[in-house]
C-alpha cells in the first residue's frame, strides 16, 4: 500500500481532486479538519476550539486515519496528512523534537507529495472554510515549507480541470513507483 498526500490551502481543489481519484479507483481519506469544524457547528460551538487543542484532535484523528488505512492495497490518497498535524502541534504546544522526529519515522508517506497552490477563481468559503483567500496563501507557503522541512518531495499540481490534475498526479507517481 501506497500512502500519498494531497494538500495545500484551504479552497485549492484538494476535496475534488481526491473525488476525482475515488472516482478513477483509488483509495481516498478525508481531512479531519473539516470533520471536526462540522460537528462543532452542528453542536452550536465556535467552529474551532483553541489552537493546540485543534491540533490535538486533528492529529488524533489523523493517526487512526493512518493506521485505519493499512489494510488498503494499492494507492491510498490523504488530503493532509498526520506529517501536516504534526506540524500544527508543534507550533501549538511546542513538541520536543525527538517527539516529533520518532512520529514523523513512524507516519511516513510518499516521497512525492502533492501541493494545490492557492487558485482565486475556485476559490469559495462554505460551513467548513471561513478562511480568506489570504490566509489560503499563507497556509500554501507554511506547508509546501514544512513538507520540505520534513524531507518530502513537493510537486506543485498546475491549474488545470480535475481530471488533468489527477493524470498529473498519477503520471508523477508512476516515474516514481518504478
């Protein structure tokens, strides 16, 4: 099984283009994110709790995520991933680097990770995505940094339709799996 991360900025397309993938046979993982800022919502709450709380669950959540999606064969695609979350708690509650160095060994992914950078004319908030197109851009610059920081290799998907930037990501990994 194959692990492999779509992410960017909220509103970039990473929802569709991980449909898209669904829709081609590929395994497919939500973010936890959007989940909890739902079900937050739904109880009355502020759409996010504190930061390092957030990240918290976030991460929890990604990790059974993770670990739920061992038993997958072939390509299985992540939007974000426990490599992001751990970021967000280490800027939240200050991880100890050994911490975070031993859980980054342990939830690997793909090399090649897939960035959708930040696209004004798709770009919408709904329940979930109260961010503004800057705070979009600002989150595409922190992560394709911090995937960076951790090793991984970032492709940049062009704008383009959904199925061109699913082939783009699949021809990507087909140079790479061999």
């Amino acid at each position: 099984m194959h692990r492999v991360v779509i992410t960017g900025g909220p509103g970039a397309g990473k929802t569709t283009l991980l449909g898209e993938l669904a829709r081609l046979g590929y395994g497919a993982v939500q973010e936890s994110a959007r989940a909890i800022i739902a079900e937050r919502l739904k109880r009355g709450e502020t759409p996010r709790p504190e930061p390092s709380a957030f990240a918290h669950e976030i991460l929890r959540r990604d990790i059974e995520k993770f670990e739920g999606a061992a038993g997958c064969l072939g390509w299985v695609f992540f939007d974000r991933s426990v490599v992001e979350s751990l970021g967000m708690v280490s800027q939240a509650a200050s991880l100890h680097e050994e911490q975070l160095q031993a859980m980054l060994l342990k939830y690997t992914f793909n090399r090649n990770v897939f960035v959708l950078p930040p696209w004004a004319a798709i770009y919408t908030n709904d329940a979930e995505r109260d961010q503004t197109f800057a705070e979009s851009v600002r989150v595409h610059a922190a992560v394709v940094a911090w995937y960076g920081e951790c090793g991984y290799i970032v492709h940049e998907v062009p704008h383009n339709s959904v199925e061109q930037r699913a082939k783009y990501v699949l021809g990507v990994l087909g140079k790479s799996a061999a």
